[in-house]
C-alpha cells in the first residue's frame, strides 16, 4: 500500500487486485483466487478475468470496468499482467 492517496478510485482497484483470496484477516473473499495462479493459461484466463470482474464490481463501485485482458509473460515462470481499462462513474 502507498502512504497516501489509497482513497483513489484507481489505486483501490490496484490494491485489490494484488491481495490474494485469504490475506484480509476479517474478509476472507476479498482478493484474487489463488487456485488460479497454477493451472494453465488457456483454463485460468477466463476464470481469473470473471473473479477480477467480480471483485472489482463488489468491492469498489465507483468504477465501471470496460475491459480485462491477461498478458502472460514469461509463461515458463508463471508471470502474468493484468491490463485493466476501468472508467470512475461520474
């Protein structure tokens, strides 16, 4: 987490996706689903965009997201990037 400047819209959404599902002591489901992180690209892409889209709708609806797409890089590794295009509601 930053020092200040965690109340944005945009930088919510960064933090929330970088917590995995369990980390939150007191909320359990907030986070990204950590079965996913292992099994193959072609299985878990579809599920980790769904369980982004469904974690940015339930924990920060000041934004409404426009796009999800999973860059895998360095697939040998298990590295992957998440692009997200999310517009704050006015």
């Amino acid at each position: 987490m930053r020092a200040n400047g965690n109340g944005l819209p945009m930088q919510c959404v960064a933090n929330l996706v970088r917590i995995v599902r369990g980390e939150c002591v007191y909320d359990r489901i907030k986070g990204i689903d950590s079965t996913l992180i292992d099994k193959p690209e072609p299985i878990a892409k579809p599920l980790l965009i769904t369980d982004v889209r469904w974690l940015i709708k339930t924990y920060e609806p000041r934004v409404n997201v426009n796009e999800i797409d999973l860059i895998g890089l360095l697939a040998r590794e298990g590295n992957f990037r998440l692009n997200i295009n999310t517009v704050v509601k006015g």
